[in-house]
C-alpha cells in the first residue's frame, strides 16, 4: 500500500453525509436540571474578601477547576486568581462569551436533551449540576457523576480575540458546538458506564473502549455529527469513510491489533495531528475511529443489544469478532 497515493485519497470532495443515531422518545422524561451561570461573578469581583467568599462558596471550582493545590499556598493562589480576572482583557472575554452564548438558554437546553437521554437509557443515573464561567482560559471543563463545570470562554470558537493556548488541530475541539458532545464523551469513557478488561492492554482493547465511548455519547445527542465527537474536519470524516479499506489494510500489515507498545498506541491512538503511517493526510486518532466504526457494526448485526449492555461488555476481543468489521475496498 502506497502511503502517498493514500494521503491523495484523503483530500476528496463533497459534503459530509450524516444520519442521526435512534431518537428517543423522552417527552414524559423528567430531568430536574440545576443550572447555574457564574459567568459575571468571577469577572465582576471587587475585592480579594469577595472572591475568597465566592471560592468558598464553590469549593469543588475551588479545588478542582482552579487548582488550588498546585499553588504553594492559599495567598499564592488568591492573588493570582485576583489578578487575573481584574485584568482589563477578561472584559473582551465576558463580552464574546455574551455574543456567542447569550443567555446560555441554548446550552442549558443541549445539556438537558442529552441528560434525558442519559436518564432513558440509565433510569437511575444521578442528573448532574451545570455550572458556567470564565475562567480566564485557565481550564476547559470539569465533569463528575454530581457536577459538571464549563469554562464558556474556552469554547469561543475561531475568531475569538483570545483562544486557548494549543495547536490548531487541537482548538477545533473548542467551539460552543463541542461543550456537550465533550460532556457526553467523559461519561461515555468513564468506567461507572464504560467497563473495560485492566489485564487486556492491548491496542484493539484501547480502539474498543473509545469506540464504545464514542457510541454512547452519539446516542445522548443523536444528530450531532461525527466530525463533531471525533473533532474531525468534515473532510477528513468523510476520507476516512471512503478509504475504510486502505486504513485496516495498513493495521493489519502492521499487526496493530494485538500490539502493546507504548509506541504503537501513540501513532495509532494518541493526539497527532496525522497519522502519517496510514497516509500523509490521514486524521490523527485514527484507530479511535476505527473503533468507533467496529462498535457501530457489532451494534448493527446486534439489534437486540441494549445500550447498557454493550458499554457493560468489557470483551473487546468478542465485540470485534461478533462485529464481523471488514471494510471491502469500494
């Protein structure tokens, strides 16, 4: 397999073509959601008294968003804390925030469509507290099973004055569409929904348990698109697709499946901008979607697998033999 003449087949054109996942029916669903906006508090303090206050009020931002125990100490952190959101620029801050994101009823209605979707197929699972702020780009997000944190100045998108400090390919995780999806991916992968083998280390092992995550997070918000889970570009979703069979040609040539090395995994499944060993345009992550893909093909030749089922299964090796996943070359 030419890896060049690959990268060519990566750069193809058309629209992305995307379909939703199944649709629950949640209109009898109830989700008591507290939502909170905190992002006029930090930015408008008067005081170091005040934002102390304010801290101590919220102990788990405190604590876990901020940091507080990587400073040497509470006055260290204080200060710098203070500082940063008197500075003048976190104004541009708060005022981009308020022209993307309004009010923020339009978030507070995605994190709520998706949890009554989490509580269809989880009828017990704990509905979290939604808290927004700015946070001075110091920190994107924060999710536990009671709480989940969201920097809205971190998810400003392109042509913000001020964007996180990070590669390119790395910032198109960080626009208003992904808040959501980023949510429902840290559940999908957390081990309370997503159970996994600890003895089985090997790469396919990996590729399953991302793409069991993936699954679950499309099924809490049906009919984002991929690009949007995976933070492809459309192209490079739809070159991935259309070259299935290119890119398992090379993981079996490779023998990736059954590898354990650091190394492999890294290529394969770590945050690259390319996988330059499938082909010079080929996306980063690949095998990620690769996996993604085996899943959607087991729960397709599965119908009567349930969501909870399937993330329960922690047998990679029997959810990609059962899969029957074989790309043919178009």
């Amino acid at each position: 397999m030419c890896m060049v003449a690959l990268g060519v087949l990566f750069s193809g054109c058309g629209e992305e073509k995307e379909e939703c996942a199944f649709i629950p029916e949640t209109s009898d669903i109830e989700v008591d959601l507290k939502f909170e906006s905190l992002a006029d508090t930090f930015v408008n303090i008067s005081s170091k008294e005040q934002l102390v206050k304010l801290l101590d009020k919220h102990r788990v931002l405190r604590d876990h968003f901020f940091r507080r125990d990587q400073y040497p100490n509470d006055s260290v952190f204080v200060n710098q804390l203070y500082n940063r959101f008197t500075n003048p620029h976190i104004d541009t801050l708060l005022m981009e925030t308020r022209r993307i994101f309004g009010d923020e009823s339009e978030v507070k209605r995605e994190f709520k469509d998706a949890l009554k979707n989490l509580r269809y197929y989880y009828p017990e699972v704990r509905i979290p507290r939604i808290e927004t702020v700015i946070s001075g780009l110091d920190n994107d997000m924060y999710v536990s099973d009671s709480l989940i944190i969201v920097s809205l100045d971190y998810f400003l998108g392109q042509g913000a004055t001020y964007r996180p400090p990070m590669y390119e390919y790395l910032l198109r995780q960080y626009g208003r569409e992904n808040i959501v999806p980023s949510c429902m991916l840290l559940y999908g992968i957390d081990n309370r929904f997503n159970q996994v083998n600890p003895e089985n280390n090997t790469v396919l092992a990996d590729m399953i348990a991302y793409g069991k995550s993936f699954y679950f997070a499309k099924q809490m918000i049906p009919c984002t698109p991929d690009s949007v889970f995976i933070w492809y570009t459309a192209e490079e979703i739809r070159g991935a697709r259309e070259n299935q069979d290119l890119i398992w040609a090379r993981f079996i040539e490779d023998k990736l499946l059954y590898a354990t090395s650091h190394v492999m995994k890294q290529k394969y499944l770590g945050e690259r901008p390319k996988t330059v060993e499938v082909g010079e345009k080929c996306p980063g992550r690949i095998a990620q979607w690769v996996g993604w893909e085996i899943v959607k093909k087991y729960m397709e030749t599965h119908p009567d697998v349930s969501l909870s089922t399937l993330m329960k299964n922690e047998n990679a090796d029997k959810i990609f033999n059962e899969s029957k996943y074989k790309p043919e070359r178009r």
